[in-house]
C-alpha cells in the first residue's frame, strides 16, 4: 500500500474516531464513548535515520519528500514530526537522510 494511501486511511479514521468500550471495566468510572483526534491536532511521528535497514526492517522508514505526496492527503494532519536530533544525517541507502529537509521537500511539492 503506498504511504499516502496509509496516512490517507489513517487521519480519516482518527478524525472520525472509534468507539472505546471503557464500560466493560467498571472500575474505571468511565462511560462508553467515542474517542477521536481531529486532523487539525493530529501530529505524526516519523522515524529518522535510526530505523534504517541496519535494524532488520523492524521499524518504517518513510522518505517523505518521495513516499509521501502531501498534496493528495485528503484531511491535512496538524504537521509531522521526528525524534533523535542524533540521528540526523545518518546514512541510509547510500546517502544522508535528513528529516529536516525531507519534510521541507515534502511540503514544497
């Protein structure tokens, strides 16, 4: 499945929301209820040169710039973000992989 299509999928259903059952543990006190995330406060996390393919593939690594075509997302997440400043510039595939960068790529498209 293309990332835009994932992401697609993944801010309309969080958007939308699903409904969480807390009744069925009464010590919680909680009543049934949806629960959601407005795409307008929605912020995905993406992983930066650490999840490279040095790790055995366990984590996404995402190339925004390339898998991600932000003009097609049908509800706009709040933004994107990525953690481990340290890992910023880390070599993958062959070349530096810069967040940063990918993501300001990734917005001017």
């Amino acid at each position: 499945m293309p990332v835009t299509t994932y992401l697609n999928n993944l801010i309309i259903h969080m958007n939308t929301g699903w409904k969480v059952n807390f009744a069925d543990v009464p010590e919680v006190g909680i009543p049934s209820q949806y629960v959601y995330v407005p795409s307008t406060q929605l912020v995905i996390g993406l992983a930066n040169g650490w999840a490279g393919p040095t790790i055995e593939d366990k984590f996404l690594l995402v190339w925004p710039s390339t898998d991600i075509v932000y003009s097609q997302l049908q509800l706009k997440p709040r933004g994107f973000m990525f953690w481990d400043l340290k890992d910023e510039g880390k070599v993958v595939d062959g070349k530096p992989f810069v967040m940063a960068n990918q993501l300001k790529e990734m917005y001017a498209l």
